[in-house]
C-alpha cells in the first residue's frame, strides 16, 4: 500500500509515494466520514503473531496511529484472516480475526484415478476460529485478543459496529456424517449466526440463528439507528436488528433482475440517512430510505459500461452534495457520464474514447477514473473536464 498527494495541475515531477504498508492482512478499510483508512499487517515474532493496525490520514497520507496486537501461541504455517471496523460514534475500532491453523498433518493412500494405483499424500487438516480486539484511538491501547469459542468456523465473515457494539456474522464449517459411525448423529443443517459484542469485550450479548446467505464479502452498513443492513444476493437488503439480532429482508425493487453474470454491488450511508446502492452490471443506482423500508427515493438509469464486473468495484458515485451521480460511460464510448439524482437525466459526459474499469470521488470532490492502462489514473472535475492523469506499473483493484 502507497500513498501519495496528488495536486490539481500537473507539475514536472510527481511526488514520490510513501511506503505505508506491506503485506496486508486484508483489504484497506475507510471510516464512514472517508477521512481514515485502516491497514492491517500480521508478522510472526516469538510469542505468537503480531497484528498490527495502522491508521492513515485521507487528507495528508500520514500515518495517525499504528499499534500492535500480539496472539501468543499460534504456530508457524497460521493464516490470520484480519479486518479493523470502524463504529460509527465511538473512538473504539474492533479488529475481527479469523485464525486458521494447521493440525493434523498425516499420510493417506488415494486411488489414482488415471492408472488405477494406490498414492501417499500428505494431508493436513486446517481448523478456524475468530478473535476480537479492541483498539481505542483515545488511549492509544489495544484491549484483547478474545478467543471465540466457535471452532470450527469458516474463516469468512462479515462485520459491523454502531456507536456501543459490533455485529459479526459467522458460519460453522460443515461436518461430513460419518457412514462408519450409526451411533453418531447426522450432520445438522449449515447455519450462519450473528452475535452482538459490547465494544471492548469478549463475551456476546446475544447470539441468535442467521438466514442466508452465508457471510463474507457482500456490502454492509450502519444505519442511523444503530442498525446494520446487509445487502446480499445483489438485489435484497437484510435489516439486522442491533437490539434483538432479529433480521428483516427487503426487496430493492430496482435491483430485483435477475442475470446470468453477478454485477459488483456496492453500498454506503450518506450523511442524511439514506443509502447510495449501486449494480453496474444491469446500469442502476438507487438512493433508498432505511426509514420507509429502503423504498427508492432516486432511481437512476445509465447505460452499462465496458467494465461492469470485476474490481475495483465502485463504478458510480454521487456528487459531495448527493445531486449529482457520476458513472462509466456506456460501452459504446467510454469515458465518464454525469445524470441529475432527482430526474435521472443526463447532464454531462466526456469521452476521448478510452474506457475506464473504476470511478472515485476524492474528498476534494475531484473525480479518479481508473484505467486498465497506462496512464492507470485520470483526474477531472465535477463538472468532467480533464485535470491531469497519473501512471504506475500497479494494477489498481481499489482506491482509499
């Protein structure tokens, strides 16, 4: 991960950009006001494995805390699947940790199934759990890890906080019956679940069952009143209660087309309450109100973009004072295209014919458009006209 001040005219040399992290731990995640990003990085010492979390100023690419946590006792070969939560109205950043271990590491005979023979392999059985850690930005400290006792899990899940817990939604790893053992009861039924832990502990103030479909990736937010909602399947937002952990589906009526290829999805609160959706492979963004069951306030349609599928995922952003929608041109000619949130009509777009694969406004209120070539970075402003482009020999999957 690098960091680098970009200014709004092209000057004869690029500043050089500051190494901030290596070998992440998981993805980058921004705060809800997009002024920090967290990084995690994990490195083995002789107690344990090290989980340390940085903390990067958006506005000036410095870095406004790092701390260490340490996991005593994992062994060489561990994978530790980490990801920092921003609570909205809280200085505490829970920090989720999937451990996976090795164990069990043995020799079996396999059928060959090319000639028929028996084979050795070595095989090894890997086992997860999750635990917590609670870094509070006031103090500076790190309180934890806690262990959960929810072995074995798989190590995908999903997180959220509000300003006094943080929400985790989890799924037990399936369990094989085993045809040698009648006595042995058959395997039950996959089920997630999600738990509800007061920022700072370790012990669930509930636990309760989880409909589908199982955590990990899919879009989620902190809703004004506490509440998170998930948005899965690409087209059904799931209202979790912070209260109860009592979920409710909804439908996003504009998302509700079913297609053969998955679209990327993104979601994210907006500073009035609502919630910017949005699903460029079928050409749609929606404003939704979480108030009145995220029925749409704003429907906007635009043409589908060469790239709709695949990272970086944001494709089509609002404007800072929300009227605006900026998306990838359409396939046909590329660029950028700018509608009216309120009417849906178009009311501004450049093209010089190249085609951009992700779409980000910067806090400046600049627009990035990333590009598949060199060069991989262009700049314009709100109203698209061109402010200057960037290059680098990275492939660009996301911008913070």
């Amino acid at each position: 991960m690098v960091a680098a001040a970009y200014p709004t005219w092209r000057p004869a040399s690029l500043p050089a950009p500051v190494p901030v992290a290596i070998r992440l731990a998981a993805a980058p995640v921004s705060s809800p006001d997009q002024a920090t990003t967290a990084l995690c990085t994990v490195d083995t010492v002789t107690a344990g494995a090290r989980v340390t979390l940085t903390l990067v100023d958006t506005s000036s690419a410095a870095i406004a805390a790092q701390r260490s946590v340490t996991i005593p006792g994992v062994p060489d070969g561990a994978n530790i699947l980490v990801t920092p939560v921003f609570a909205p109205g809280s200085a505490i950043i829970p920090v989720v940790m999937a451990i996976t271990v090795p164990t069990d590491r043995r020799l079996i005979r396999k059928a060959d199934s090319r000639t028929g023979g028996m084979t050795s392999r070595w095989a090894t059985t890997w086992r997860s759990h999750h635990a917590l850690a609670y870094f509070d930005q006031d103090s500076g400290t790190f309180a934890g890890p806690f262990h959960l006792a929810d072995e074995p899990s798989l190590a995908l899940s999903t997180a959220a906080a509000n300003a006094s817990d943080l929400l985790i939604w989890t799924t037990r790893e399936p369990q094989p019956d085993d045809p040698d053992d009648p006595a042995k009861p058959p395997a039950r039924e996959l089920l997630s679940q999600v738990s509800a832990f007061p920022l700072g502990s370790g012990e669930a103030r509930f636990s309760v069952p989880a409909s589908g479909p199982w955590p990990g990736g899919e879009p989620v937010v902190t809703l004004p009143n506490g509440d998170v909602a998930r948005l899965v399947r690409g087209r059904d937002v799931q209202v979790c209660s912070a209260r109860t952990g009592e979920v409710t589906e909804l439908a996003v009526a504009p998302f509700s087309g079913i297609r053969a290829k998955p679209s990327a999805v993104t979601m994210q609160a907006c500073p009035d309450g609502t919630v910017f959706m949005t699903k460029p492979g079928a050409g749609v963004a929606v404003v939704a109100d979480p108030a009145d069951s995220f029925r749409a306030r704003a429907d906007i349609r635009f043409p589908v973009p060469a790239s709709p599928f695949g990272a970086p995922w944001s494709k089509a952003v609002l404007s800072k004072a929300g009227d605006i929608l900026y998306a990838l041109g359409p396939a046909s000619a590329g660029g950028l295209s700018a509608y009216h949130v309120a009417t849906g009509a178009l009311t501004a777009s450049h093209s010089e014919g190249r085609h951009y694969t992700g779409l980000y406004r910067l806090s400046s209120g600049t627009l990035l458009a990333v590009g598949p070539e060199s060069p991989r970075l262009a700049f314009f402003s709100p109203a698209l006209k061109p402010v200057g482009t960037a290059d680098t020999s990275l492939n660009v999957s996301a911008v913070f």
